[in-house]
C-alpha cells in the first residue's frame, strides 16, 4: 500500500460563537482523543485572543504533540491581510505571535490568514516576524471551497509545498518561509 503525507489541521474560531464559548473545552478533548486514537498530529490555528480566552486548553493540545498556530490577532473582519498594509501585517503578526508565544512558552512557527486572505506583503511580513510557515493558499483549484474567491491566485498556485514570491504568494519564489497550500490533492 502506497502511503501518502497528509497534514492535518483545523481553525479554531471563538469570535462568531461567543454564545457557545463552554462547549469548546469540550470539542478540544473530543478532537484530541480522535487523533490521539488514530495517532495523528495536527496543527491547531489559533486566533490570538482565542488562545488567551482558553490558555490551558491550548497548552494540552500542544502537551500532546500538536503544533499551536497563529491564525491572527482576532480573526475580525478589520484583519483581512489581503487588503492591510505590510505595516500593519507585520505590526499584527509581531503582536499576534509574541502573545501566542506567552501562553506556549514555545516559539509559533505557523499561520493561517483569516479567510486565507493573502498579498504580497503578507509573505514578507511573516518572514520578518520570524514565522516559517504559511498555510493560507487554497489551490485546490474551486472557489468556492474559500472564503477568498475574488482572488484568482489560487487557480495557479503550487499544490505543493513551496517558498513563495515577495511580489507575488501564488507563484514560487525566494521567500524564506515555506507555503504549505490548503485542501490539495497531489
């Protein structure tokens, strides 16, 4: 049987469920057993403000061996990354990541933009903060499956992992941050 590489992860969002906050604790312990049971590791992208509201839960997934990722400072529709500046990504991703890294105690190395809502100045702004990893480019090749379908970049992006472009995320380049694409069949 041929064995081929998956990455698992999974966005967590508290933002649109704020009713619905105390089940979350819930679905931690439930999502872990699974993986724990499967013996699979994932990434678990966090919006900053969400890891602060559930601290310990963030250190017990990452106790099991799963990596915490940035997923922004709050995932609100004011931080769409495709549409700030680089100062204003960079000034995000620098805060986003050193608030991340008080809970961790461990260095965030992953981001998911929120909507996976990129530009150029994204690329550039999570390499000068010190990320090394993007997973915010959907190529699987149909819209519809992201929340970005005014963006067309997808449509020829790598399905692989790849070091993206200064000019341009969708394309190879010599960015020193990898890209991981999103919902990609090789």
């Amino acid at each position: 049987m041929k064995k081929i590489p998956v990455i698992i992860s999974f966005d967590v969002h508290s933002h649109n469920y704020k009713d619905k906050l105390n089940e979350l604790p819930f679905w931690f312990e439930r999502t872990l057993k699974i993986l724990d049971n499967n013996s699979i590791k994932a990434t678990f992208f966090f919006p900053t403000e969400c890891a602060e509201l559930f601290p310990n839960d963030v250190r017990m997934i990452q106790d099991e061996e799963h990596e915490i990722g940035c997923h922004s400072l709050t995932h609100l529709p004011n931080e769409q990354y495709d549409t700030l500046s680089f100062d204003s990504q960079k000034s995000k991703l620098v805060e986003a990541k050193k608030r991340t890294e008080e809970i961790t105690n461990k260095q965030i190395l992953s981001f998911r933009a929120p909507g996976f809502k990129i530009n150029a100045n994204t690329i550039r702004a999570l390499d000068e903060a010190g990320f090394k990893i993007d997973s915010s480019v959907c190529p699987q090749r149909l819209g519809i499956f992201s929340s970005d379908i005014t963006n067309i970049g997808w449509l020829y992006s790598p399905r692989k992992p790849y070091h993206p472009s200064y000019k341009n995320p969708f394309i190879r380049g010599k960015a020193l941050l990898w890209e991981v694409p999103v919902s990609s069949f090789v």
